[in-house]
C-alpha cells in the first residue's frame, strides 16, 4: 500500500490537502498548508509537496496559485 511510504507529516500534508480540496472543490494555498500542518517555513512545506508528488500522490501545477491534484492511490 503506498500511503506505508510516507511519513506521519507527509501523511498530515497529504490528508489536509485531500481533504480541503473534497470541501471547497478547489486545492489550498502552500500557505494555508504551513499554517494548518505546523511547517516551520514555507519551504518546508514546498519540499513535503515535492516528495509527495515525486511519491505520486499528488500533482502540482507549476505558475499556478491552486494547482495541486490529488492522484487516485
């Protein structure tokens, strides 16, 4: 199972992310992630979204404010 391969705040990352997205139909801001995951920087937060898409449970769009995707996994 895939969700085994992520850590407990990647799995935060991915879980908040799943679930914005299923309640306002749109995706969240990096920094609306940061602040609701407790990331101490924006780039760490940008970094998690990195290994989560590298992983293949999201899909970012680059250039655009609200471009993350979740995958089916």
């Amino acid at each position: 199972m895939k969700a085994m391969n992520l850590t407990s705040k990647q799995s935060a990352v991915f879980d908040y992310i799943k679930g914005y997205i299923e309640r306002n139909n749109i995706s969240p801001f990096i920094r609306e992630i940061q602040a609701e995951c407790s990331m101490a920087s924006y780039k760490a937060t940008v970094d998690k979204l990195l290994v989560l898409e590298k992983k293949g449970f999201i899909k970012r769009e680059l250039n655009k404010h609200r471009g993350i995707k979740v995958n089916n996994v």
